[in-house]
C-alpha cells in the first residue's frame, strides 16, 4: 500500500473508531455527486487511483480522468490501475519464473542488484495444468496414477518452482492437486476486502489465464492479462489501460426448472458476442441477478473471454457475504460489510435506484433460456439442445469453417466396425469418443455438479451404461467438490458410469485429454470420421481438446453425461430415447433429468462450511510428494544445460532495430486465428520441430510431455510456434504446422521456414484476418513469434490480452484501417514489405507500409498508451524493467 502524502480530495478514516489504526478511504466524501453514479467496477478503480496517487505513476488528474468516466469513456482516455495481487498458474507460472531467474541475472551483468527482481505485488500461484488424463476408469487407481505421472513428468518443472517460492518473496505457490486456479482462488484466496499494512481497500487482480475473470462473480474486480505483463505488476508497475466503457447488463425473470447456469452462461456468450463488449467492462444488475448463487455468477463470469470483455462485474451482495460464509470466511464478514458500505461498493439487486450509469444496457430475461451447447469449434456458436442433431448434420457437409467440415453427402453414414476388450462396436459421424466433466466454469458450481450426479443417479436406476471404448472422466476444481459429492450418495453413481476422479486440476478443456484407445483412433482414421469430443468446460477450438475429435461442444455436466450414456451426438433428446435399457425399455432424457428444486435441496442439505474450511486448512500441506521436494535456495538460479525444461531465455540479448526493411511474410492467416493455432498448449507431435529437438536430446515419444509443460524452455517453445495441426494457411490452402519458404518455393515446418529466413537475415511479418490471438491469454503466443524473428503482425483485429503480449515483446501489432483488408488491397502475402517507423511515436498513429511492388499503403500502430510506446523503445516490457530496476 502506497500512503500519498496529500490524497486528492479524500479523507482517511478508520473504520471503527476502536481501531484508530486500521483505516480506509473514504470515497463516499468526496464531495463530488459524479461518484454516486459511476459503475461498481468503475469505483474499484477509483479506489485504487486514490489510494496510490503519488503524482508519478499515478496522478491526480488520473484520478479525476476516472471520476470523469462518463464524458471521457468513449474517448481514448489512459489510467494507471494497480491490483492488490496477482494470480498465476503453472503452464504460465513457470515462464514468469522463468523469466524472474532471467532478469535477475541481466541486472547482475549491468552491475545492479539481482535481489531487486522480487514481487512486489502479493502473488498466488496455482499449479494445476500439468495433471493429464492418462487414465481414466479402465483402472481402479486412475486418480493416484495420473498424480504419479504428473509428479515423475514434471518434477523438474516442480523443483524449480518450489526454488521460486524459497527465494522470491512475496510469492505462494499452490502444490499440484489442490484444484483448478479460478476455483481455489474463489473459494480460498479471495479476500474480497483486502486488510493489510493498516488498510482497508477492494482486493483486485490480475491474472495469468484469461478465465481469472471468474472472481468477478464474486464482487472482485479481475481480468486475465499476458504473463508479461502481469510480470511488471509483480514488480510494482501499475497497467496503463484505457478507461473502458461498461455495458450494463440487466437480468429478469426467473429460468426454467430444468435449466442449468451453463444454459444461462452460454446464452450470455452468444448475446454478448452479437452486441458486441471487445474491451469493454460488464457489470451485471437487476432482479435476476439475486437469484443466481455465487457460483451461478462466477460461471457466466469465467466465460467472460468468451464474449470478449475485459471484465464481467457482479458487485458484492447479500448472497456474496452468504457465500463467504459458507466457504468458512466468516471472521472476516464483519469489516468486509462495513467497508463496502461505508466507500458505497455494496449492492442492493432489488433496489434499482442504485442502479449506476452505463454506457449501454442490454437486457436477459432469464425464463427465455433453454438448454443449449456450444460448437463445434467455438465457444459462442451456442445450439439448443433440441436443435443439436440438425446441426450437426448440417455442419458435417458445411464447407471448411466454424460451423463447416465439407464431409460429401455420400460419406454422412459412413459406420467403421471395431474392436474393444473383445467386443465388437460401431462409431460414426458423431459418435461421442470423448466426455469429460473439467474446467473451472462449472466443477466449481454445486449445482451442476450435483445435477450430474442425480442424474446418473437416476440413469443407473433406469438400467443405463456408458460404452466403455468412451474416455468418461471427472476433474474436480478443488477438494471441496469430492467432498459433497461422496457426502451426499451420488459420487458411486457418477463412477458406475465411468466418471471417475482422474484429477485435480486444468485437464481435457486445456488439452490435457490424454490419449484415446487405438482401436478407437483407428476407427475414426479409417472412416475419416468426425468423431466428438463433449466437456463441460469453455474452451472447444480446433486441436485443443485432442487431435482427434474434430467437433467438440462445450454443456453443463448432466449433459455431458447424457450425450456419453447416448453415445452420440446425433440425437434428438426430445424425440428420441437417450438408451434402451436391458429390459429393452425406452429411456427418455426427460425420464432421468433433475430439477432444480431437487438439485437445491441437496447442495443446501450437503454443501456446507465444515467442508472447505476441512479441505482449505491443509491445501499447502498435502500434498507428500510437493512436500518431500529438494529445491535450491540459491538467489541466483543455476541452470542446467541440459534441460529440456528449464532454459534461461534470450530475450535480454540486445534491442532490434525499430523500423522493419523488406520483411518477407511467414504466414497468411484467416479470421479467429487463437492463441491455441499459434502455441499450442496440447501433446508434442512425434513428426514435429519440437519433438526432433527432443529426440536429439535423447528422449522418447513417451517422454515429450505437452507443450504447455515445456513453457520453461522457449527453444520447445519456439519449435512449437505455429504447430497446431489445425492451422489454416492461405499459402497452402489446407490445414497444416507448415509454410512455403518463399525464396525457395519449398514447404516446411512453419519454425523450419522461420530459421532458414534468420539465416539469410530476413525480418518477418504475419498477415491476420479479424480477432486475431483470441483465445487463453498465452504468453508464448507472443515471445514463440518474437524467436522465429517476427517483427509485427498486421491483422484486421486483435483480441485484447494478445495484443498486450506482442506489445511486451516488442512485436509490432499493425492494424489495417477502417475498410481495408488484405484482399481489399490486392495483398497475395508474397511481396515484400517495409514499415517505417518514424523516432516521434504517439499512440495509435498510422505509419506507412511500402511493398517491394511500388504499391504503399497505411495503417495504424496499435500502441495505445505511451507506457506501451516506452515498453517498445526499450525493446519490450521486461528490457524495461530490466534497465528500470539495474538504475535505481
């Protein structure tokens, strides 16, 4: 907490005059009426303007640029935000570690001190990626063998993150098998009000996952942002952002008996998608808001980058302060309601004359949702579960796209027989090889996860099985979430169907899925079949989930369950029974789904206090094998030369030059190219840059790990770049990891082309369509770019966070002008090109591109800020801190 000698127009309380040393600023005396109508998550950011003005890195006019937000909103207004903490987890931990050990040895070079690179800011960082679905219920012992395998794959990331946690202060590290980051930090390191160094204020954050924005349904105002960036926060820099308009959403009516939060949070995605809020705020409000629980808010929170806001706001509650207490916070409920209403930060659902100003509003009449899915590749293509099997049907003879895989008619009911445990079975087009019950968006909702385990309570009563060749798997965020569901009698249900515990942590909807049967892969080889994957999680892009299950959908958990016990995705539940039972009795859906009401009186029966205050008091302690881990303590780290993990970086060797000379284009890419295309986070494949750099250091297939495990070393990660099997590029018209080498007319690997360009010195561009780098906020997605030797990117638009990480990279994000696209100007990708980059840089200026043709043409810089236009003077955010922290 930064004390500014003379705070702008703000007086400095205690909160009980008990306590004459614990005090807060009081915002309500400001004396200024524009206060009273700013949004909730607005104040958030007033608050912390306030309380860290020191008319350096953040000053009064800040303050009154925030207080201004309704008539400087819509204009390009810059403001300095400092969160109270930072919250990272493992696949993106390990790199900011990494780079951590880095610095500290560039600022002993320039004769500095390396013990200066510490967290400034308070940081959490949860390990919860590198668990993978290796087994699943063939074995008995699935969950203690996948733990095994993650700590004997991975003990090396462990020992060095475990060396992190010993000498960078100010930094916690979550051990393996405690839950998924979003909720462990919902449930446990969620402070809500932060009371620290004899202050009050609003607890804040950023994170490195772009679903950090799942605390937002908590009255926590947080959003995902690059692991880059959130490095410089660590180091006490503010985020220089512009001040975002705030779409108010209202909420109405009361949903369905049947409908789940994941039919309302996929409703919410398609909505929001179609209005439009990229870069904006939205802050929830209305009389359906005080239905929704907590952990109904936090999952249409969680979805937040799927409809492409920065932040989706539920200001704090009654049902909130409820919420603390049932997750055993009560010591805290006390000052936590005192402070909220005395700064006018608590919320009143009912009450619409609290209803703040909005730049829009748009409204949701909750009796309006049905139950729906998403995909087959994107999380905002939301289907009524009614219209599923047309859907499909149509998107299998659809040409190549979102909705399209271009299957000739002829070949729609192709069957390839085959073989499991020594029974014969059938897949199709369709067919369900994948169903998996994961991710933060739902297994930290009770009532979900309680509705599927009445339903397959309901589904083994009925005589109901799930086709063993399936991959059935369930991986709770959090201990908690065993615990209610053994508690109240439905956990044997859920394993006599094959959805065993397999894990704790990020699994199928980061890619962690696991390999599937080989007689199942060769079926779907043989008949080219698109085979599906269903989960309950908020990420289904192309070659994410497994290479093998080209149309994922994303579905609450009972569906999950129901589209496993029918076995394909091709069916009409309304119509059609989900299974015939052994009595050859017809099952409907219907006949086995659980109401809400049976659904509430369960969790209110069976999730209580005692359970995460049980599981939370020893979440650090735990785990044996974290526990009995040797790591170093050395302040300097030691690196090993021969890792394949754990590789210090070249992102400190010298600034490249600013202006861009005959670039050559690497790629030319579509509409929608995700952080997933560009870095893959999944498996290693055995034909692939990365894994010929991995044999010749002597390893096996077996041994490859993921690319998400392998963030540590960027020479993996920079063979990984561009490595999705899904990747679409123009020059070669189909989808493949590969590029033409323009001067030789050849066809390589994408890193392969990249190093014979490096060779010769040729800089490099990429070509983009719209939202380019959508997706998890993946560091890699930029520094992979940064070592193949690409300058800038020019696309039509970029998703938020990735933006930022090119920028701290020192990439260049070029954005075409309004009206312009390749195509619109004649761009084949082939001419050669060179961006002149003129000394006097402002925000958002347009500089000139001149190709090798004659042809010239413009476009904008997307630095926004001057932070980001310093950041690439100096050659990216960590060149800056670097010479920052080496002068001070």
């Amino acid at each position: 907490v930064h004390r500014p000698s003379a705070p702008p127009c703000c007086t400095i309380e205690p909160l009980d005059p008990k306590e004459p040393k614990q005090q807060f600023f009081n915002l309500s005396k400001l004396g200024d009426p524009r206060y009273d109508r700013l949004p909730f998550s607005i104040r958030v950011l007033l608050e912390s303007a306030v309380r860290n003005c020191d008319e350096f890195l953040v000053k009064r006019s800040d303050v009154e640029s925030i207080l201004n937000w309704k008539q400087t909103q819509t204009q390009t207004v810059e403001v300095p935000f400092r969160p109270a903490r930072v919250i990272l987890q493992d696949f993106t931990g390990v790199p900011a570690v990494v780079d951590f050990a880095a610095m500290r040895d560039a600022v002993m070079k320039l004769g500095g001190d390396p013990e200066k690179i510490n967290p400034v800011c308070p940081a959490d960082l949860v390990i919860d990626h590198s668990i993978q679905c290796y087994v699943n219920r063939l074995r008995s012992d699935s969950l203690q063998k996948n733990q095994d395998l993650e700590f004997d794959r991975n003990k090396e990331r462990f020992q060095f993150l475990k060396w992190g946690s010993k000498v960078f202060r100010n930094m916690r590290i979550i051990p393996p098998g405690s839950g998924i980051v979003h909720q462990v930090n919902l449930e446990y390191l969620a402070r809500v009000v932060f009371n620290h160094d004899g202050y009050f204020y609003p607890d804040s954050l950023v994170g490195t996952d772009s679903h950090t924005t799942m605390i937002d349904g908590l009255g926590v105002l947080g959003w995902g942002v690059g692991g880059i960036e959130a490095e410089a926060v660590m180091l006490g820099q503010p985020i220089s952002m512009v001040l975002p308009e705030v779409v108010g959403y209202r909420l109405h009516g009361t949903p369905d008996k049947f409908i789940t939060s994941t039919d309302i949070v996929l409703t919410v995605t398609k909505h929001l998608r179609q209005v439009g809020v990229v870069g904006k705020f939205v802050e929830f409000f209305g009389p359906g808001v005080a239905q929704l629980s907590i952990a109904d808010r936090a999952t249409i929170a969680n979805m937040c980058p799927e409809y492409g806001a920065t932040a989706a706001f539920f200001p704090v509650d009654n049902v909130s302060i409820q919420y603390l207490e049932q997750t055993g916070e009560s010591d805290k409920l006390t000052y936590i309601t005192k402070y909220l209403k005395a700064v006018a930060m608590f919320r009143d659902y009912n009450d619409p004359s609290q209803d703040p100003d909005f730049t829009q509003v748009v409204e949701l009449d909750l009796s309006t949702v049905v139950p729906c899915c998403s995909g087959p590749k994107r999380p905002q293509d939301r289907i009524p579960v009614s219209d599923m099997k047309t859907d499909f049907e149509t998107c299998l003879g659809a040409k190549v796209g979102f909705k399209g895989f271009n299957v000739p008619p002829e070949h729609h009911h192709t069957v390839v027989p085959f073989q499991f445990n020594e029974k014969e079975y059938m897949l199709s087009h369709g067919s369900v090889v994948i169903a998996a019950i994961t991710s933060c968006t739902n297994t930290s909702n009770p009532s979900v996860m309680l509705g599927a385990g009445l339903l397959a309570k309901k589904a083994i009563k009925c005589g109901l099985s799930v086709k063993p060749y399936i991959k059935t798997s369930l991986s709770p965020g959090s201990g908690v979430v065993t615990y209610y569901l053994k508690e109240s009698g439905v956990m044997d249900y859920l394993s006599q169907l094959g959805f065993e515990v397999v894990g704790y942590g990020c699994m199928t909807c980061i890619g962690n899925s696991g390999p599937l049967p080989e007689p199942v892969v060769e079926a779907i080889t043989k008949g080219d079949l698109v085979a599906a994957g269903v989960l309950s999680g908020n990420r289904n892009f192309e070659g994410r989930v497994h290479p093998n299950t080209r149309a994922n959908y994303l579905a609450s958990p009972p569906l999950v369950i129901a589209y496993a016990i029918a076995g394909t995705v091709r069916i009409d539940f309304e119509k059609e029974p989900i299974a015939i039972n052994a009595e050859g009795k017809e099952i409907f859906l219907r006949d086995i789904w659980p109401t809400r009401e049976e659904i509430q009186a369960v969790e209110r029966t069976f999730v209580i206090p005692s359970m995460f205050k049980e599981v939370y008091e020893k979440i650090e302690k735990v785990n044996e094998r974290w526990n009995s881990l040797v790591a170093p303590s050395d302040k300097l780290y030691t690196w090993d030369p021969k890792s394949t993990y754990i590789k210090s970086p070249p992102f400190f060797d010298g600034l490249p030059p600013k202006s861009i000379h005959d670039a050559h284009v690497l790629l030319n890419l579509g509409d929608s190219v995700t952080t997933d295309h560009i870095s893959p986070a999944g498996n290693i494949a055995r034909n692939s840059p990365a894994a010929r750099y991995l044999t010749n250091r002597g390893l096996t297939p077996r041994d490859y790990n993921s690319y998400g495990s392998r963030r540590g070393n960027d020479a993996v990660m920079a063979r990984g770049t561009f490595a999705n099997i899904r990747l679409f590029n123009k020059f070669l018209n189909k989808q493949a990891p590969q590029t033409i080498h323009l001067p030789s007319g050849e066809t390589l690997d994408v890193f392969d082309a990249a190093e014979r360009y490096q060779q010769s010195g040729v800089p490099l561009l990429v070509l983009a369509g719209k939202e380019y780098g959508s997706g998890s906020s993946r560091d890699w997605a930029a520094k992979g770019p940064f070592l193949l030797g690409i300058r800038a990117v020019l696309a039509e638009s970029y998703e938020r966070i990735h933006r930022s990480n090119l920028v701290g990279m020192g990439v260049i994000p070029l954005e075409y002008l309004p009206g312009d696209t390749a195509d619109s100007l004649g761009l084949t990708g082939k001419e050669r090109y060179t961006v002149i980059i003129p000394e006097q840089l402002t925000p958002r200026m347009n500089v000139d591109v001149k190709l090798d043709t004659g042809k010239t043409f413009q476009v904008r810089m997307r630095f926004d800020t001057d932070v980001e236009l310093a950041y690439f003077h100096n050659g990216g955010i960590l060149n800056y801190m670097i010479r920052k922290m080496s002068t001070n």
